[in-house]
C-alpha cells in the first residue's frame, strides 16, 4: 500500500475537518462574548491546525479548572 493512496487522503481530509469543525462547534458553543467569539473563528480560519489546538488546548484546561473548583 503506498503511502498517498486515495483511501489515506480521505482519512486525513477527514481527521482534518473533523479537528477544525468541533474547534468551530465548540467557539459557538461555549464562549459568550461575541468578539472573542469572532477572534477564534478568525484564528482557526486563518491558521487551522494551530488556531484549533490552541483553542481545544484552552477550552480543556478552563474546563478542568472550572470543574475542580
């Protein structure tokens, strides 16, 4: 099996939207305030694989936070 076969560039397309989609779901959902929400929205648009790791890195530390106090 080579490596850039059709079947793996599918599964990365896939793993890809997946990461940047619950990124985006999870801006709409959890955060309140309208500007910060469009400040994330931008970040992950314009830098998807960075913008969506650190919003998920920061959305589970804040979720930990919240939920030991």
């Amino acid at each position: 099996m080579e490596l850039m076969s059709p079947y793996f560039l599918l599964i990365v397309l896939v793993t890809y939207a997946s990461f940047i989609g619950l990124a985006v779901f999870l801006v709409l959902k959890w955060e309140k305030n309208s500007l910060v929400k469009v400040l994330w929205i931008l970040s992950i648009l314009f830098f998807p694989i960075f913008g969506a790791f650190v919003y998920l890195a920061n959305f589970l530390i804040n979720k930990k936070r919240t939920s030991s106090n």
